[in-house]
C-alpha cells in the first residue's frame, strides 16, 4: 500500500477536485489511494508505474479519493472527473518544468495516454466501486 506524503498533500491541496480531501481522514486518504493504476493490478506494478510517473501522483490522490467516496457514478461524472485528473496532470507538469524542458513534453505526452487509458478501460471500475 502507498503512503500519501506531507509533500503530495501540499500540491493536492492546488489541484482541481481537492475539496474532497478536506472531508476525509489521513487514513481514508491513505485507504483510497493504490497508487497510480488500476485496483486490479498487481501492487508492484502500480509502485514502478509510481515512480515512474511520480509527477502525477498528487492527482491520482485527488481522483482515487473521487473514485472512493463519491456517489455520483454517472457517466457524465465519469468523464468530468478523468478530464480534471489530466488538468491535474497537465498542472503539475507544467508547475514543475520551464516550457524548454524536455521532461515537460515527455510527461505532457504521458498524461494524455493516462486519459486515453482511464476513458477508454475505466468505466468498469468506476461502476464497480
């Protein structure tokens, strides 16, 4: 299981959607968050796609928590939240990297296929839940 960190709650805290982490414990944010992956995948896998793309970790607290606790499991839910995790995403690449990094590319790419991912493969765990 992944620890969510001071440091991640401080930038989860800037991104869209974190109002729902103001209501919950440090336990039940700890409980929904599996790092960034599905809840099906193995647990090592999800820690090497961690940090791999540990840029985007702030914003997989935000949307694992929706995905957790909220009650609207509508489609239209669905896609508003996997579009405010690519925000997400687009926000803390752009945050931390100056226009001529190469590395703001490489993960603005990588945050994109996340999208396509979560819309085209996530409707079944978001029904799930």
């Amino acid at each position: 299981m992944r620890k969510v960190t001071r440091t991640m709650l401080e930038k989860c805290a800037t991104l869209e959607g974190a109002e729902i982490l103001a209501g919950l414990t440090e336990e039940q944010i700890d409980e929904a968050y599996n790092g960034i992956g599905a809840d099906w995948m193995p647990e090592c896998l999800r820690d090497r796609i961690s940090k791999i793309w540990h840029i985007f970790e702030p914003a997989a607290v935000v949307h694992d928590c929706q995905c957790r606790y909220e009650q609207d499991r509508s489609i239209d839910n669905f896609h508003f939240r996997n579009r405010q995790y690519l925000n997400n995403c687009i926000k803390l690449v752009r945050d931390e990297y100056p226009w001529w990094h190469y590395k703001r590319y490489v993960f603005l790419r990588s945050a994109d296929l996340m999208y396509d991912i979560l819309e085209d493969y996530g409707w079944l765990a978001w029904k799930a839940r």
